[in-house]
C-alpha cells in the first residue's frame, strides 16, 4: 500500500510540473518568474586604475616606445658609462654616466636616460646589486624618473675586459616600466667603458 501511495504522489508532481503550467497559459495566468539570486558586489579595493596618458604618448594600452639616442644631445657628460642598444641593432637606446662625476662611488647619483615615447627622459640610479665590474657599473640597476613615472631596470652579464676601458654585455635585458602602461623588456648589447 505504502508503494502504491508514494508511485501516485510522484506522478502527480510529474503531471503537475508538465500539465499545469501549460494549462495556466492557456486561461490567461500569469506565473510569477524568481528573480535571479543576487550577485555579490565586486570587490574592486585592490584594484588600480591606469593614469591617463598625456596626448602624444601613447593609449594606455600601448607599450612605451624606447627610440634611438643621440649621444651629442645628452644633458649630462657621457665620456664613461653604459651604453646599450637593442639586441642586433647598433643604434644606443639606454646610456648612464659614471656615478658623482667620474668617482666610482657605487652610490653616487649616476644620471641615465632613454628616448621613451618620443621624449628624452632622464634617471637617476635607485638601486645597484652585485659585483662591480668598475664605470660604476653593476649587474642589476635600477633607475627611477625625477617624476617617479619612469622605472628603467638594466640586468647585464659582463663579458671579459678586452681592455682596461671597456667591458662588453654578454647578455642583458631592460625593463620599461611607465605608469598606466604595459611592461616592456627587450634583450640588449652593448657595453661599459669610457
């Protein structure tokens, strides 16, 4: 009997959940439909919105663009340092200056620059880590614009003196960092020396 009872009650709620909602159609009955389950606000605390970029200097969606220098333009003396071009072109895109003036004080303020979306900017050296080679240079710097909008590292292997004034880049890489931009890394040549 218990079976008998619990096959009508479940074909009952199948007729109900086929049958009746058509039938309520038909004479005119509206169905009140649930209302989707509310979502949970956006936590949107750690999120950092792009600063607008300046006419002329690129969508926020843009990579900067690191032009070729002009070595008799610069706005500091650049007799020693490190002089850095794109790997396989010949063209400088980064150079800096030995620090304090010529001393080699690893923490003195060595200037640097780079073209960057058509505008030369100029750096000053933050941070450098590793073994010196001399020119005050190290294999990791960092340098940061006078308006801190600018983040230039420089990560370089050196080669072998080939004479007491100039130690080429094996390898390396520079990293492009400008506020509201995308990243931009590129491997270079070049080479530090006066």
């Amino acid at each position: 009997m218990l079976v008998i009872g619990v096959a009508v009650l479940i074909a009952a709620g199948a007729a109900y959940v086929l049958v009746v909602p058509d039938a309520l159609d038909l004479v005119g009955v509206e169905r009140v439909e649930e209302p989707a389950p509310a979502q949970p606000a956006k936590d949107s605390s750690r999120i950092s919105t792009s600063t607008p970029v300046p006419a002329g200097q690129g969508s926020s969606d843009e990579m900067p663009n690191v032009g070729v220098l002009d070595l008799a333009a610069l706005p500091f003396e650049s007799g020693c340092g490190l002089f850095l071009s794109r790997e396989g072109e010949e063209e400088i895109v980064f150079v800096d200056a030995m620090p304090g003036g010529g001393s080699d004080d690893a923490n003195g303020p060595m200037p640097a620059v780079m073209m960057i979306d058509g505008t030369l900017v100029t750096f000053s050296r933050t941070t450098a880590d590793g073994e010196p080679i001399g020119f005050g240079q190290y294999p990791r710097q960092v340098f940061d614009s006078a308006d801190n909008t600018v983040r230039v590292v420089v990560e370089v292997d050196f080669g072998e003196e080939t004479d007491p004034e100039d130690v080429p880049v094996s390898a390396g890489e520079v990293t492009v960092m400008k506020a509201g931009r995308p990243t931009l890394k590129f491997q270079v040549s070049g080479g530090a020396g006066c």
